[in-house]
C-alpha cells in the first residue's frame, strides 16, 4: 500500500503528540513493507530541511508564501510584532489561502508519481489557528481518512472556551469530507462526534509507541525523584503538580522534582512554596534518548492532565518501567487501571495527588508492581507494530468500502 501522511510538524523541530504519532506510525508502515510519504503544510519559522528522508519515510515541508529567518524566534518581540501587522491587515489571510492552493498543487503532483492509494491527515490543523474567516482545507484525488487527535474545537470544548465560527465550519468540514475517521481514544471519539456534529462511525485506534526501546540505566533508580514530561501549561496539570509537591516536600523532605518540557518555568515556580524550590528542577525540552534515560533513572512519573486525545507522556513512562500516576479525565482510564498497573488521580485535587505520590515514594514494591504492570500492558496493547496492522486493516477496509 502506498501511504501519505499530512503532518506539518514532523520531527526534527517543534512537535507535539501528533508529529510523534505520525513519525511512530510512518516508520512502523515502513518496516511493515508499504511505502510512505509524509507531507505538511509549516507554518512562518518552523525552519528545518525542505525534503529528506527518514527510516524510510520520504519527508516534504512545503511552507507559507511568507516566512524566513526572521520568524525562527516565535517569541521574539520582533517577530511578534510582524506577525500581528501581517494577521491584522489581512496579508495572512491572503497568503494562506494562496499557500493553501499551492499546497493542493504539490500533493496532487506526489499523489500521481508515488501512485498514493489513501491519505491519512488529523483533525488538528496548524493554519487554522491564524485564520480570521473561513478557508477550507482542499479535497484531493484520493480517499483521505482523519484521525482525531484533539482539534481546535475540542480542546476548546472541554476547556470551556468558545470557539469562533469559522473554526468550527472548517474543522467540522475537514471530517464531513473524509472518506472514514478515526481516533486516538473513546473518550476523544464521543467528544468530538458531540463538539462537531458528526454522526457517521468513528473507529478507536489508540496511538502506539515503539515498546523496543534500549536505554543504559547509567545509575540505580533514584528511589526519591519524581519526574513530570510535558509542555509547562494549564492543561497539563503542572501547576497542579507544584502545589501538591509543596506537601509532598513536607512529609519526604528528600524527594526531588525533576521537570522536562518546554514553557514558562517562572509561572510554575510561582506556585512553590519557599520550602519546595530547591527540590525543583527544570530541564526544558530535552531529545528523546535523554528523555527516555530520565524516566527510566525516576521511582515515578506524574502526568495530571486535563485534556489529552491520547497521551504518549504516560506510554513513554511504562516502557521505560517508572511508576506512573495519570489523570482520571478523558483519555487516563483507558490507558490506567487504577491500582493495577498505575494510580489514577483528579487534578483537581491537589491533596490526593500529593497522598499518591507521598504514598509511592514510601512504598517500593508498590512502585516495582506498578511498573512492571504498566509496562506489560503497553506491550501487549499499545506496541506501534499492533496499532500499526490495526491501522493497516482500517484502512484497507475504507478502500473496499468507504464508510457513507
């Protein structure tokens, strides 16, 4: 089967869930004996080669008519400013929708010469967010299949925030015209069928990870720390995390955080507690290897999020054999079965969160069962080589028959 893929935040660079699920599932394709090709549309300074090749995978970053070095900074109050005069004045609005139009000129070209039999693409669209009116994505010559990782809309939705209008027509659209669809979890499928309106069947295809994964254990397992992987927002449930860390620190006074992800790491201090914050460390984003090392060198990790589709953070945690502490909200129970192979907790409840990692710091054979049973369940459910032949399976089922 020939497969294209539509990601405009493939690694290397700036990705989330969604880059990560893409190059997993890619590669994975790959190894299975299809031929892959992976397509975005990047938004100004994302930067990064134009074309190569990864394990496999034919990688092609096509850009907006109006980007350069001088959007690398997304930050910089510069390049700020420019992006606010270029959004205001409505040059933006113009050049994505003539981006747009090239876009569809490009993939058509790769859907002919690489004989493209479907296309997969997610309900998460980058370009979207910088619209100020509606601009629909473009159809194609080929089946396309969604999955659903967490629009614009649904994170909205269950954050209580409006959503405009022609965010929603064109999120709404996007599914309206795929040929199938499906998503990362249960949870996500129920609330975007109700977020969007859509009525027609959504198969659940969890996200997977590479359970194979060879990390060097460089010291013993520090039975004190505490580690936390993910962007340093709200959703994430990281200021929920310090201001239980500031009673954890009371009854363990060794215990240490070590904190690994990109964001504001003065906003999450400002939640410590005099007493807490030499416990504190902030790593900012770090590469997959050092990631990998950190959970496996951590007694636990704790993810107390309030809106996923389908973490990876936790997957990453069990495979790498760490006691896991997840969220009750969307997705967490059906990766967790809580007190089985990892505690479920509410993020809203600062006390219980610090009770559970107070109560696995001072319980290590809790911990060891709970992660050998962790990472036992990943291998069995959530191995990328069994999501990738279930993916393989639905989409051969779209081709036979797509879903009316």
């Amino acid at each position: 089967m020939n497969i294209l893929y539509l990601c405009d935040e493939y690694p290397p660079g700036p990705h989330g869930g969604i880059g990560t699920y893409v190059q997993l599932i890619a590669r994975q394709m790959v190894k299975l004996g299809h031929k892959v090709i992976v397509a975005g549309l990047y938004s100004r300074g994302y930067g990064g080669a134009d074309e190569f090749e990864d394990d496999g995978v034919k990688v092609f970053r096509y850009r907006w008519g109006i980007d350069g070095t001088l959007f690398e900074k997304q930050q910089g109050i510069g390049t700020r400013i420019v992006n606010r005069v270029l959004l205001d004045t409505g040059i933006t609005q113009r050049d994505i929708k003539k981006s747009l139009a090239a876009y569809q000129t490009k993939l058509e070209q790769i859907i002919t010469s690489e004989q493209v039999d479907i296309v997969e693409m997610p309900d998460y669209n980058d370009y979207i967010r910088f619209c100020s009116s509606y601009i629909p994505f473009p159809n194609l010559s080929v089946p396309v299949v969604v999955k659903l990782n967490g629009s614009i809309t649904y994170f909205n939705a269950e954050a209580g925030r409006t959503v405009a209008p022609h965010v929603l027509k064109m999120e709404q659209d996007i599914l309206n015209h795929a040929v199938a669809v499906s998503s990362a979890s249960a949870y996500t499928a129920d609330k975007s069928a109700s977020y969007l309106l859509y009525n027609k069947p959504i198969s659940i295809l969890y996200n997977g990870i590479d359970t194979d994964i060879a990390f060097e254990r460089n010291r013993m397992c520090d039975n004190k720390q505490v580690v936390f992987t993910g962007s340093l927002v709200q959703k994430k449930g990281i200021f929920q995390l310090v201001k239980a860390w500031n009673m954890v620190v009371k009854e363990v006074p060794d215990a240490r955080l070590l904190i690994l992800g990109k964001g504001p790491a003065g906003k999450v201090t400002a939640f410590l507690q005099e007493h807490a914050k030499s416990s504190v460390t902030f790593r900012g984003h770090v590469n997959k290897d050092e990631l990998y090392g950190c959970l496996a060198d951590s007694a636990i990790a704790v993810f107390p999020s309030y809106a996923e589709a389908f973490a990876l953070a936790p997957l990453e945690a069990m495979v790498c054999r760490t006691a896991v502490i997840n969220s009750n909200r969307t997705s967490g129970p059906e990766l967790i079965d809580d007190g089985v192979n990892g505690l479920l907790i509410d993020p809203d409840d600062v006390e219980q969160l610090a009770s559970a990692i107070i109560m696995l710091l001072n319980a290590p054979q809790k911990r060891l069962n709970l992660s050998i049973a962790g990472n036992e369940k990943v291998k069995q459910y959530f191995d990328i080589d069994i999501i990738a032949k279930q993916t393989l399976q639905f989409y051969q089922q779209v081709l036979i028959k797509p879903v009316q």
